[in-house]
C-alpha cells in the first residue's frame, strides 16, 4: 500500500511537471493580431482627433516668435537712434520665402543692411501691414528722440499655411509707442489685427 502511494505521489509529481514544462514551452507572450489591428486604430482615431489642434498650437507659437522678433527690431532701431542720435530705421521685407527684418541708420541703404531671417513658415500679410512701402521693404523710421519720423502703421504676420491666424506689432504713437495685437473675431475698420 505504502508503495503504491509512493508511486502514486512520484506519479502526481511528474505529471505537475510536465504540464509546467509544456505550458512554458508551448506558451507565447505577446498580444494577437486582432489586439494589435485595434490598438492601432484606436491610435489613429486618437491622432486625427489631435493633430490639427496640435497643427493650431504650432502656428500660434511659430507667430508669437515672428511678432517677438519684430517688436524687438523695432525697439532696438529705436534705442539705437537715441544712443546715436541719429535717425535710424527697422525695415522687413520677404526674401526666398522668409520674413527677413535689418535695423540701420537711415543714411545706409536697406540693401545693405545686416538682414537677419525670421522663423520659418511665416510671412507679412501685405493687406493688412500699413507700414511704409518702398522697393518691396517695409520700414518704420524714428528720430534722434526715438519718436517716429512721420508715418505710424503696424506690421502684421500670418503662418503660411494658415493665414487666418495674425499676429501684429503696431507703432501706435508719433512719440513712438509700440505694441503687439492679435487677430480679432470681428473686423474694425476692415481689419481683424487691432
């Protein structure tokens, strides 16, 4: 009897295992190609919810940095013709596809100005900038006092892929006040960047 049990326990005792070994042998980790097929779809559904809001977050941010770098040419034009007490200028204009902006004395020719690019995908909306025109270059021009030689205006940017979203910086005053606007639901005075 008690050899029996012995056999019976040795017995038990291989088949527990065999089966851990033919379960571990036969067993494959991963997931199948149904679970697969739905989580990339359940992905993809999720990508095409975010991209364009995604697409919308990089053009605000890519035109911040436009209208950044315009206002701060314009101030350093207008902390130069202090300094020097000369008239100096900030023009812009676009080359090879680019928003290029250069500030110089207004003796030197814009031409040959140190131009300097802008970020790239975007360009001046040439209806709505109001700036001084001349030769395919904007330019806004101040004193020796820093105020503004004759004409205020803004410059406005857009993406160039959607140029429904405007960024602004406008020379508000004659004594030379700078400020940056934005696009605008409503339009006022035929424009949306105000």
């Amino acid at each position: 009897m008690r050899s029996q049990y012995r056999d019976n326990q040795c017995f038990m005792q291989y088949v527990l295992q065999y089966k851990r070994n033919t379960f571990t042998k036969n067993s494959s980790s991963g997931f199948t190609l149904l679970e697969s097929i739905i989580v990339m779809l359940m992905m993809g559904v999720l990508m095409a919810i975010a991209a364009p809001s995604w697409n919308a977050f990089l053009n605000k941010q890519t035109l911040n940095t436009a209208q950044d770098q315009a206002f701060q040419l314009m101030r350093q034009a207008q902390a130069e013709a202090i300094r020097h007490q000369v008239p100096w200028q900030a023009s812009f204009r676009m080359q090879n596809g680019r928003v290029q902006g250069a500030i110089h004395s207004t003796t030197t020719p814009a031409i040959q100005a140190n131009w300097q690019n802008f970020v790239s995908h975007v360009q001046i909306d040439t209806k709505e900038t109001t700036l001084l025109l001349s030769n395919s270059i904007y330019r806004v021009r101040f004193s020796h006092k820093g105020r503004v030689n004759g004409q205020i205006g803004r410059i406005t940017l857009v993406g160039r892929h959607d140029t429904r979203t405007k960024r602004c910086v406008f020379v508000s005053t004659l004594l030379g006040t700078l400020r940056k606007a934005e696009n605008r639901p409503r339009a006022q005075n035929g424009r949306f960047c105000y």
